[in-house]
C-alpha cells in the first residue's frame, strides 16, 4: 500500500496525509472554563458546554518550553476571541437602541 501525500486545501494550504479530524464546540449560555491546577501536578483547562466537555492538558505529563509557546498562543487567541465578541456585541447593541427611538407626533 502506498501512503497518501498531502494535498491542497481551500485555503491553500496543505492538508495532512492520511487520518485527520476537525472539532467544532459552539457555547451557549451554560458554557464554562476552568483551569484546574495542582501543586506538583500539570494544569488541565476544561471547556464544559453541558453536552460537550473538552479538557486540555500537556502531552508526556512535563511542561516544557513548547507548551509556554502554545499557552501563550491560546492566551493570545482568546484575548482576540473576546474582543470579536465584545466588538459585535457593542454593535449589536448599539443598532438595538438606535432602531428604538421613535419621534413624537
């Protein structure tokens, strides 16, 4: 059997050989984050959707330079990820009371 190669995706990219996978987790109101931390232990930082729970922690059981780069990325990523929801709800927001005001007769 031949391994498969690497092929362009949508965006013009390469997707990867062979098995892959994509998970979406879209959060409601019962959405919550924690990160659980323990003395001589590596943190965990779960995502509970109520229907969904999606923990991540770092591989081989030791923190290590890597895992600072990806923390810090995922630090970097849901600070953006706030803004864009503050953002669109200011906007949001903002056309609901302007759509509100009705001028007296």
């Amino acid at each position: 059997m031949t391994e498969p190669t690497a092929s362009p995706d949508t965006d013009g990219g390469r997707m990867p050989a062979g098995s892959w996978g994509h998970v979406s987790v879209h959060v409601g109101a019962d959405g919550s984050a924690r990160c659980h931390t323990y003395p001589h232990e590596r943190p965990i930082l779960t995502v509970d959707t109520g229907h969904i729970d999606l923990s991540l922690s770092v591989s081989g059981g030791t923190v290590t330079a890597d895992h600072l780069v990806f923390a810090r990325a995922l630090v970097r990523a849901a600070t953006d990820y706030l803004s864009e929801c503050e953002r669109l709800l200011a906007g949001r927001t903002a056309d609901d009371s302007t759509s509100d005001t009705t001028t007296a007769a």
